[in-house]
C-alpha cells in the first residue's frame, strides 16, 4: 500500500513545477476529475518522460 498523493507536471514560466493534486471522480474514457491543486487554464504534463524533474525548463510544442 503507497501513501503517495497524486501529483502532476505543470508548466510555468517555461520550467516545470509538481503540484500535488486531490481527485474527485473517475468520470471514465480515462478522464479524472481534479478535486483541487490546479487552476484553469494552466498548462499540465500528460505524459512526463521519467527523466523530468521540477525546476527543469521546458519549451511547449503544440501537437499537429
């Protein structure tokens, strides 16, 4: 059993940052729903590379 809380990527500035998140409900087709921890509109890492930590500076690329 893990006591880890959920967390995720979110972007700021240009550099990562982890935010603990609280969740709400699974609302299924592998959506959640964020209970608290992000506001709307901020930009969240869907599917970190295990090499990336916080602090570290990224630059977004939009998907074609």
């Amino acid at each position: 059993m893990t006591t880890e809380q959920p967390s995720v990527f979110v972007v700021r500035d240009g550099l990562l940052e982890m935010r603990t998140i609280t969740l709400r409900d699974d609302v299924g087709d592998d959506l959640i729903e964020v209970g608290s921890g992000l506001i709307g509109g901020e930009r969240v890492v869907l599917d970190p590379d295990q090499t990336l930590r916080a602090g570290d500076r990224i630059q977004v690329k939009r998907s074609p």
